[in-house]
C-alpha cells in the first residue's frame, strides 16, 4: 500500500498502531522521537509521516515545522490526546495534513491515509492537465450518495493543481477540508445522522461498505428528496466554494467558534479541519449555506 514513518514514543503504543497499519497493508518504520523521525527522513523519505503530538524532546508540532522546511512533499498526519487540543489547532495552521484523536485510531487512522495519498497521487497524475486555464465553476445537486464525494472533490483538486494554485501540501488541506465540508452537509445535514453514526460510516466506507442505514434513509422521504448543493469557483487569486443543504443545516455555534472546543467535540473532527484549512468559514442566518475561501497566488511553472 503506503510507506510510512511512524512517531511515537511510547514503544507499546508504537506497537499497536503499527500493527494496525501492517493489517492494512502498509509498510511502516517506527521512530521513537522528532529528532530520530528526521535522520530516517534524511535518509529515506516515505509517503507519508503519523506522528504523536505530545512527545519529550521534539515534539509532533516541532516536527511539523521542520517537515514543512525540509520535507514540505510529505504529508503529516498528527495523533491527538485529550488535553493537546492548542498543539493541535497550532499544528494544523503550520502544517500539518490532518489529525486523528488518540481514542480513534482503530476508526479513522487508515481512511485518513487512504485520503491523504489519494489527493498526492491524484495532484501527480493531473498537475499539468489544466495549465492554461484562468477560470473555472462547478455546481452540483448531489443526492446523497456518499461515493459521489470523492470524484467531485477530485474534480476540483485537478483543476486547482492544474492551475498550479497551491503547493502539495495545500492541496491536501484544502482538499480535506472540502471532503468533510460535503460529507457534513450530507451525512449530518441532509441524512440527519448521529456523530456516532457519522463515525461507524466513516470507518465502514474506509473499507468500500456503504453502511445499511444510510441506503434505508436515502430511499424513504423526506432524506429521498434532499439535494446538496455543490457551487465550487476556481480562480487564480482564490477558490470559492458553496456548499447549501435542504435538511438540518450547518452548526453555525461550533464552525464559527473556537477550534479547540471543536476538537473536543465528537462530532468537531471535520469542523476542526475545515476551520484550519480555509482561510475563511462562514454560515449565512438561515444555517443552510456555509462558504469556504481559500486564497492563492497562482505559480508559474520553471
């Protein structure tokens, strides 16, 4: 599958979760500090870099930093506890692809993965595709089909990677964040589903199974009827995109409050992502539209 360099210093944690990984297919080396993480990296670079937040010596947020000067192509995914929530908010902003907490690893650590490499390879086979284009808008009314998520969003990466519109590591928070902004309106929005149940579909799907309960309430009204709406504009100063929902809306209180408390909350995964990643969040006073901006500065290929 994947390459991956593991940071974690507690060695039985370090155990488990690479265990975990290997289950999955993934080959895995493990370093037992930020310092001891940076000599493997110099001398072989894997595809991508978990790593705790919270470790003596250099921590996860440390790491992060002098990845992105020195390794800026590899992504890192950060493994949170409770209690790191500022570290973790901090690292996001340096840099850092994406997060899972500590008490979610068994659920969300490989779907993490699998997203985070699918948008690297995805920028590497298109990045030149569009090269020419200035402008560009997508408007969707996507049923809720959770496997319609991932070609829309590939869509809009190409175009914003062909468009050389943001660096590889942008590409992939930028990319996240649109993910879990759609599948928000749909599996919270428009399928009215539990945090609890947002989770066992993130797990299941990770694995290619649509879970049963989201095929029932898709076919029974009103959630047949229920459409998002997808309105996505890519220009070459910034990326818009407009996302509008026919069922419970979006959580105004959690997107436009504090991150860390987003990060406490069960259901604040996503939002914590989204509120990093994008340069402006924003809910309209009916709760059923959220806009996401995100700036650029479009580079001209050597």
């Amino acid at each position: 599958m994947s390459s991956v360099l593991l940071v974690e210093d507690s060695p039985t944690q370090a155990m488990e979760i690479r265990l975990m990984l290997e289950e999955r297919g993934h080959t895995v080396s493990v370093a037992a500090d930020g310092t001891v993480a940076l000599e493997s990296l110099r001398k072989s670079v894997p595809e991508v870099v978990v790593t705790d937040l919270e470790m003596p010596g250099m921590t996860g947020l440390q790491l992060v930093e002098t990845m992105q000067g020195e390794f800026p192509q590899v992504p890192a995914i950060l493994i949170t506890a409770q209690g790191s929530e500022s570290l973790a908010v901090q690292a996001l902003r340096r840099g850092a692809a994406a997060y899972v907490p500590k008490n979610m690893l068994g659920m969300l650590l490989n779907p993490t993965i699998r997203d985070v490499l699918g948008v690297l390879r995805a920028d590497q086979s298109y990045a030149r595709l569009v090269d020419s284009l200035t402008f560009n808008r997508f408007v969707f009314r996507l049923p809720s089909e959770p496997f319609l998520i991932a070609p829309l969003v590939d869509l809009v990466v190409q175009m914003v990677s062909g468009m050389n519109l943001l660096s590889s590591t942008d590409l992939i928070r930028f990319s996240n964040a649109l993910d879990h902004a759609i599948q928000n309106g749909m599996l919270f929005g428009n399928l009215e589903l539990s945090a609890e149940q947002v989770a066992q579909f993130r797990e299941s799907f990770g694995d290619g199974i649509e879970p049963e309960l989201v095929v029932q309430r898709r076919g029974v009204q009103p959630y047949s009827e229920r459409r998002l709406e997808i309105d996505v504009e890519v220009s070459e100063s910034e990326i818009c995109c407009r996302l509008r929902d026919e069922g419970l809306g979006f959580d105004a209180e959690t997107i436009h409050g504090d991150v860390e408390s987003a990060i406490q909350k069960e259901d604040g995964h996503g939002i914590a992502l989204i509120t990093s990643f994008m340069d402006q969040v924003t809910v309209d006073d009916s709760n059923h539209r959220l806009t996401l901006v995100k700036h650029c500065t479009r580079q001209v290929p050597v």
